[in-house]
C-alpha cells in the first residue's frame, strides 16, 4: 500500500503576496474555480514543495476549497476545513458560512456544516451549526407584533433616500406593523454603520416601523461568494433564490409577514431580476407589493444618483432627492461645502 503522502499547512496572507496568489490561482483554476476579491486569508497544503490544497476565509465565509486532482480521496479538504476552521476560531469568528455546488454538500455535511438553502442545482449555503438559523430566528420573535397585515422592507440605503422614505411610509401605511431590515455587509460606498443610522433617522416619525440590523442570513449581492459559478446569470440566479429561500422558509414566519414590500426597479438589471424572482418564491407564502419610485428634477430618485453628486460636491442638487436627516450627515462627514 503506497503511504499517504506527508502535508505541511501554512497560513498565507492574501496582501503582497503575489507570487503564491499565482499558485492557488493556478490550484483553483484546476478544479473550475475563480478566485473571490474579498479572501483575506488561504490556508495552504504543501507536499514538499507542491502546492496542493487551499481554502479561503473571508471574515468568517470560507471559501475556495480545492484539493490537486491526484490528492483527492486522501481526504484532504475534510483536513483543509479543520484547519481554516480552527483559523477562524482563532480570530474570533466562531459561526461559520460556505457556499458550495450541490454535489459537495455530503463531503462538507461529513466535515460539519449543514445546509441552511439551496438554489436548484447551482450552490448550497452551509453553516457550521445545525441550529443556527433557528437561533436567529428565535431572536427575531422578541419582535413579532400582533396584527393582520405585517410587512417587511429589505434595503441597503446606500445611502437612505427621499424614495426609500416613501416607500416605507407607504408600507407602513399599509401595515399593523412594518419590519424594516438594514442588508448589513460593508462593500458599500456607506459603511454599514452609517447607513444604519440614516435610515433610524429617516423613519422615526413612523411609529409603527421596527428596524433590524440586517444578518448574514439576509445575503448581500457583493458579498455572495460566486467563485465556483462561472456565468454571471447562474451567480445572480443563485444569491437571489437563497436569500428569498431563507426569508420565506424562516425569517417571514419568525415575525408573522404577510407582506414584503419592494421599490419599482428602472435602473438595476440586478435589482430588477431580483424583484422577479421575489414575485415567483414568495408566491402563495408572502404577498409581494411593487410600489412605484418618486420623482425629484423629472427623475426617478436612486441612492447610486446621491453618491455620483457627493463625488462632486454638488449639496444643493442631493439635498432635493434626500431627507434633512440624510443631508445633516453627509454635510456633517463628507464636505464644509454644502449649502
């Protein structure tokens, strides 16, 4: 019997290190991976002088598993996933993500991640908890509120808008009680934090409207990990149908909504193709009601407008298609030139 070959682990970090970035880039393109931008960190496997297995942490999202064709069988990404966990761990990251294909998730349930949704044949979120979402959600509850009518907005007010305020009055209007939730990553112009705040800000006149600091169940486009989707249609496909999946299956029950309320789209192909499959996922589960965008100057209002104006320091125009609220910040932390 041939002896399993000896593996050497070594932590590399992503910044400066170009010429090893080469190899994994290499290693991953060899089993049909790309490589995601916002990897921090690789745990490498080396056999000898090999490179022959790496995985990927971002935060605590593990991604870019991959193991040398001639290695596989040895059980060698099930030693990568111990070993970028325990990194994890080290860094204070004890809840755990990855996204997977489908055909991986027995290999990664063996290793001790269970699946939390899945998008048909393209990828699979998985945690490293079986009871995970079910916590969040138990945390949500403190929050359901008595009524027939139950809405939710999911946004990510960057930054928060005169049509973002219209659209949450006019759920809000519509509802006993509206839920409001923050998408939470950082890979926006405004950080998470910020945007946070504007929005508090932009809907405490609505008595009626709770605000959620999103989770990382509420999944962000930028932040999805789409390494092993080569075609940006089936990356779109699949971030979109496991955040509805999620919503639908846990976050909507956890709170009692009947109603999740969405802003008509003219500008995102992304955003609008979303909105699409909302319609169709929440079908029959949760009732999906398009409100049309506002106008400001004969233009529909969009948050993408607000950061091209803030660029070029043109207050007076962002302060019509903004709340004084959102204004006082960003003439507060971007300029001494507004008006």
């Amino acid at each position: 019997m041939q002896a399993r070959p000896s593996i050497d682990f070594r932590v590399a970090e992503v910044n400066g290190n170009t010429q090893r970035l080469a190899s994994i880039r290499t290693l991953l393109a060899d089993s049909g991976l790309g490589m995601d931008s916002d990897i921090t960190t690789f745990v490498e496997a080396w056999s000898g002088n090999r490179l022959v297995g790496c995985a990927g942490l971002a935060a605590n999202v593990i991604k870019c598993v991959a193991v040398d064709e001639q290695l596989r069988g040895e059980n060698l990404s099930a030693r990568l996933l111990a070993e970028v966990s325990h990194l994890a761990l080290a860094r204070g990251h004890f809840h755990l993500f990855l996204c997977t294909r489908p055909c991986n998730l027995e290999r990664f349930r063996h290793s001790g991640f269970w699946p939390v949704a899945q998008s048909g044949n393209n990828a699979v979120l998985m945690e490293n908890t079986p009871s995970g979402i079910q916590r969040y959600c138990r945390t949500l509850q403190v929050d359901r509120m008595p009524g027939k009518r139950t809405g939710a907005i999911v946004m990510n007010a960057n930054p928060f808008t005169l049509g973002h305020r219209h659209l949450v009055e006019q759920a809000a209007k519509a509802c006993d009680w509206l839920h409001l939730f923050v998408v939470r990553e950082d890979a926006s112009f405004f950080p998470f934090a910020a945007r946070l705040k504007m929005v508090k800000a932009g809907v405490a006149h609505l008595p009626n409207v709770i605000v959620h600091e999103g989770s990382q169940y509420i999944i962000s486009r930028a932040t999805f990990p789409a390494y092993f989707l080569k075609e940006s249609g089936k990356v779109q496909q699949a971030w979109s149908e496991i955040d509805l999946l999620i919503f639908r299956n846990h976050i909507a029950p956890a709170l009692g909504i009947t109603h999740r309320f969405i802003g008509s789209e003219p500008f995102c192909d992304i955003t609008r193709q979303y909105n699409q499959t909302m319609h169709q996922l929440l079908a029959g589960a949760v009732e999906v009601v398009e409100i049309p965008r506002i106008k400001a100057t004969g233009n529909a209002i969009s948050a993408s407008e607000v950061r091209r104006l803030l660029q070029t320091h043109q207050f007076s125009r962002i302060r019509e298609i903004v709340p004084d609220t959102t204004f006082a910040h960003l003439e507060s932390h971007y300029s001494a030139e507004a008006v």
